[in-house]
C-alpha cells in the first residue's frame, strides 16, 4: 500500500489512523473462510405494532445477526425477520436467549461444511482478529500481547488458518452505508413450481432469494418464498409478470411489506 500510493509507511499509518478514528475505515479483520463451519437461519417473529421497533434493535444487537426485516401486511399484522448466523445450534440458542420472544417461525438457510478445528480450537484469538487489530506499526504484536503470547506463534496460527481454508484473509475495508432498502417476501405453502416456472425466475428484477424447503411443519409452514428487493406495488407488477408468463395462477399465502436493514458486514462467530 506504501509502494502504490507514494507515501511512506508512517505517512499511510497516520492517514488510515485519521480515516478510522473519524469512522470512514474499519480496523483490520478477519474475513472467514469457507473450510470454516457455520451455518444461517431465517427466522420470522409475530409481534405486535408496539413492540416491533424493540424486537427488531434486541436483533440487531445480536452477534451472530447479518440482517433485520421489520414486516407489514394490509390486514395491519406486524412482524420482524432476520437472518441469523452462528458456529452451530448452541451458539444461536445463547443468542436467542437474550430475546423476550422467541422465534414464530425458523429454518436452516444453509450450512457451511467442514472440521470444527482451527480457529474453533482458539477462540480468543478468533475474536480478537474478528472483531479488529489495532491500527498501528505492530498490529500482530499488540495481538499477541493482549493474549499473553510471543506474536510469531499468533502470526503461525493466523498463516494455518489460511492454508487450511478456515480464514480467508485479513482485510482494511471502509465502513459500509448502513441505509435501509424496500422488499417484498412471498410465501406460499403447498406450491412447488415447475421447471419451467422455475427457469423464468431470473426474469424477475430485484430478486435476492428463493426459499425452497420440504414440506413445512409448525416451525416454517412454507414449501416456497421469494423475496423481492423492491418497493411494494414494483415488487407486485413484478410478481405478477412472473405469475403471468410462468403460468402461475396460485397466490402467495403471505405477501409481508419489508423495510430492511443489514447491520453488519459478516456475523460475529465467536465470543458468544
């Protein structure tokens, strides 16, 4: 980084120091890898107009959580969603437990594969690193000296982590907008389209994910979903084209109006 822009390790020090202190670079952190094992729910919550805007901040405030979307329908039913990431099932349920609601509804999103070793084995040091290293000269040492260690083995730990695929790098990153957007979420519950209404979901702008499970039990009651990013009446007309040239003539059980929110880049694994 001193090489390219011209300015000398002290000079680039001082700037990426100035920069974060006034919230415009976060520190340095770990970006996880994929040989790390994990895995993501979504969840959904009925709550009342009064007590959405409290669920939805006890949400954002988890660890673990990587999106937040508070929902509304025309029948005045209020809800929140959020998505949920976590080391495994333990780990979500103490940070579940913080909540005074329990979740309405949830399902495993998908799960990432892999030996639980690794950063697991050391989870102070994975905190440390996911949480952010110091801006300065040594920032490996002061690491290190936060955990009572010589840095060379917090440097030979960090380098076994990326060759096994458990850490994928060490990044400087500014710090994200954390504006708000529009979606829409439809739910049906005993639909199952076919291949070729399943080949014109491309077609639909805006859309982030389809929810395709087995057939639904108490906890998520949905065989399929979408979600749409988009206002509502857009989100609507663009539903309908789908509907229209996929043949469709089977409603969503449960259209929600959602405002959504990401509060953070990637879910804070460990210390939990």
């Amino acid at each position: 980084m001193s090489v390219s822009s011209g300015a000398t390790r002290k000079e680039l020090l001082a700037a990426c120091a100035r920069l974060h202190h006034s919230g415009a670079l976060q520190p340095i952190r770990a970006r996880w890898g994929p040989g790390l094992p994990r895995r993501r729910w979504r969840m959904g919550f009925e709550t009342a107009p009064s007590q959405q805007e409290s669920l939805a901040s006890a949400l954002v405030a988890l660890p673990g959580c990587v999106r937040v979307e508070r929902g509304s329908e025309p029948t005045g039913q209020c809800s929140v969603w959020a998505e949920v990431e976590a080391l495994d099932a333990g780990a979500l349920e103490r940070q579940l437990a913080v909540l005074t609601l329990p979740p309405t509804y949830r399902r495993l999103l998908h799960s990432t594969q892999g030996a639980p070793s690794g950063p697991c084995d050391d989870p102070m040091l994975a905190s440390l690193v996911e949480r952010g290293l110091p801006l300065c000269a040594r920032p490996y040492l002061r690491c290190a000296q936060r955990l009572n260690r010589p840095e060379r083995q917090v440097l030979a730990a960090l380098r076994t982590w990326q060759r096994d695929g458990h850490l994928e790098c060490l990044t400087l990153a500014p710090t994200p907008t954390r504006s708000s957007s529009d979606g829409l979420l439809a739910l049906w519950r005993d639909f199952d389209p076919d291949e070729r209404m399943r080949s014109l979901l491309p077609s639909i702008r805006g859309m982030e994910q389809v929810l395709e499970f087995a057939p639904g039990g108490a906890d998520w009651p949905w065989r399929f979903g979408l979600l749409v990013m988009a206002p509502e009446t857009l989100a609507m007309q663009r539903l309908a084209q789908w509907n229209a040239a996929a043949g469709n003539t089977i409603l969503p059980d449960r259209c929600v109006t959602l405002r959504v929110a990401v509060p953070r880049d990637a879910a804070l694994l460990f210390g939990i």
